[in-house]
C-alpha cells in the first residue's frame, strides 16, 4: 500500500482515537460538574442546617441566661428587706427528701446580685450567645467571677467562663463548627477553583480533554467527600444544639414557675415593711412569718437553679461538649416538689 495512504489511515485513525478520548473525556467532565454541584448543595444545605439550629439554641440559651441574671440581681433587693426584720429568727437551710438548698447569707447574696447586675449591664451591648454562655456556665458562678474581675476592666464577653460555652454552644471540643465549616468551605472552594483551572486546556485536543476530564474527576470526587464529612459533622452538631435548645426551654419554664412564686412573696414582703411599717419579727402575722420563711426558700432554690452548669464542656478537642441533663432534669424535679408541697401559705 502507498505509504500516503498510510499515513492518511494512521491519519484518520488518530483523528477518530481524538475524536473517542473527547467524547469521553466530555462525559467525565459532566460527571464532574454534576459531581460538583451536588457537593455543593448539600455542603450549602448542612451549613444553612447549622446556621438555623445555631440561632434557635442560642436565642433559648439567652433568653435563659438573662432571667438568671435577672433573678440573681433582685437577690439585693430581698437581702435588704430581710436585713430590716428586727428579731428575726435563724433560717436554717432546707434539707429535706434528698433536697439541699444553702443556707440564707446576706453578703453572699449581695454578691451574687451585684456580680450578676454586672452582667446584665452588658448583655444589651455583647454578641448574641453571651447571656446564654453565663446559663451554660452557671449563672451564680459567673455573677460571682464577675464580681470579682468587674473592676479590672476585663471585658463582659471574656466573663463566660472564657466564653467556655459561649457562642461555643456548638463547640466541638476546642473548635466551634463555624470554623470547621469554614475550613471545609475552603477546601470545596479550592476544589472548585482547581477544576476551573484545569479547564483552560480543554480546547487543546480530545486526549488533553480525556487526562484533564479524569483530573477534574478526582477533584470533583474529593469536594463530594470533603461535603459528606462537613455533612455528617453538621448532622452530629444539630443533634448537639436541638437537645441543649429543648433542654434549655424546659429549664426555664421551671425556672418561671419558681420565680413567679418569688416575685409574688418578694413584693408582699416589700409591703409588710415599707408600707405597713412592720420591721419586727415578733409583729409579724403567722401567715406573714409564713411568707417570709417561704420566700427565703424560694431564694435557695433559685440560687440552685442558677447555679447549675447547662454545659459541660468535652476534655478533648476532637469531642462534642455535654449537655448536662442529669443534674438539670434533678433540679426540676426538686424545684417541682417544693413548689406543690412546700408554699402553703396561700399567697395570691
């Protein structure tokens, strides 16, 4: 055969071999950007998950933190009227049915209010996650460090427990999971970009289309496994928050039903001395003396319920932080007791 027919089948040969490794190498590239794009869905889908439960917890962990504080600050209030009662006996602390409560102390409590007042001030002014960082760290434990720190000019974000629980409800160990995601954004992102990259040469020929479309394959596989871990992590995390977020809400609906009955023998003891002058305990009614026996109760209990640690933070970094719902569902219960068998002095 003439060798220019030859080399024209050689020709045609190659042309066609081109023309496959093209074909192919077109279908791996649209394997990859499907790939691709279903990466970034469900990477968009995790951390718009995260991004919602994030914000649902830390608004119930607020709203928490700020009726603690709120609670712990009225305590100067209730100190002082105690303070005015003349003859007044001892009040010994409650220890009853597997319930302890601390044992009434002026200062102590004073403490704890003006810490807590503290605190309360700069709420208002801190990022979300703040407030709910002193619930996650114990509210009576803050107020007290921050009682103590206060006049250092230390600043009121630093004061939840090194923010041990803060905006970190969602911490996993050392790290929140912003950072996580945000690395795991970065590493799509920069899968994305070597798959742009890789694209310039495609319009060089069908074999360079063929080794180009095979790397953008691995790429496209390798963001597709990075957002599967971001995923699973994501998934681990918002189990994490819903049951900090419900044990939060169930928290405080005690804590409520503790405090009304507070506010209500607070503002009536209020009035036995500034305003119908009684200052002496011997002047007191029965039902008054009551009263103020059941308040100085309800003060113990609520100085408890603040003192408990929703939180409790993971010993190594790769771990998820605790809930600590042992201690918390044990408070309710004590908290649920005393308020149906222990306030009988029919206080409206």
């Amino acid at each position: 055969m003439p060798l220019p027919f030859i080399i024209g089948g050689l020709a045609v040969a190659a042309g066609a071999g081109g023309i496959g490794a093209g074909v192919r190498g077109g279908m791996k590239m649209k394997d990859a950007n499907d790939t691709m794009k279903s990466a970034q869905k469900m990477q968009e889908k995790a951390i718009a998950r995260f991004e919602d439960y994030n914000q649902k917890t830390t608004e119930a962990m607020d709203r928490l933190g700020e009726q603690e504080l709120s609670i712990l600050s009225s305590f100067e209030q209730f100190s002082d009227l105690i303070e005015k009662i003349q003859g007044r006996p001892e009040f010994k602390k409650y220890d009853k049915d597997g319930i302890d409560l601390p044992k009434y102390e002026a200062e102590e409590l004073k403490k704890i209010s003006v810490g807590a007042g503290v605190l309360l001030g700069g709420v208002s002014g801190a990022a979300a996650g703040t407030a709910g960082g002193f619930a996650a760290a114990g509210a009576t434990t803050s107020a007290v460090m921050a009682l103590g720190t206060a006049s250092t000019g230390t600043a009121i974000s630093s004061l939840s427990g090194a923010a041990a629980t803060n905006a970190a409800l969602a911490a996993l160990g050392g790290g929140a999971i912003g950072s996580s995601a945000s690395a795991g954004g970065r590493a799509l992102g920069s899968a994305v970009l070597g798959g742009a990259t890789l694209g310039v040469g495609l319009l060089v020929g069908g074999i360079i289309f063929n080794v180009t479309g095979a790397k953008l394959s691995d790429k496209a596989d390798a963001a597709y496994s990075q957002a599967k871990k971001i995923d699973a992590q994501v998934n681990k995390v918002t189990w994490y928050l819903r049951q900090l977020k419900d044990a939060a809400n169930g928290y405080q609906t005690t804590l409520s039903k503790v405090e009304e009955q507070y506010r209500k023998r607070l503002k009536t003891l209020d009035f036995i001395i500034s305003f119908s002058e009684k200052t002496n305990w011997s002047d007191f009614s029965e039902k008054e003396q009551k009263i103020t026996e059941n308040l100085i109760l309800l003060v113990g209990l609520l100085y408890k319920m603040c003192q408990v640690k929703l939180v409790l933070q993971a010993e190594k970094e790769d771990e998820l932080n605790t809930v600590n719902k042992e201690e918390m569902d044990e408070t309710v219960r004590n908290a649920e007791n005393i308020l149906a068998n222990e306030l009988d002095d029919n206080v409206a």
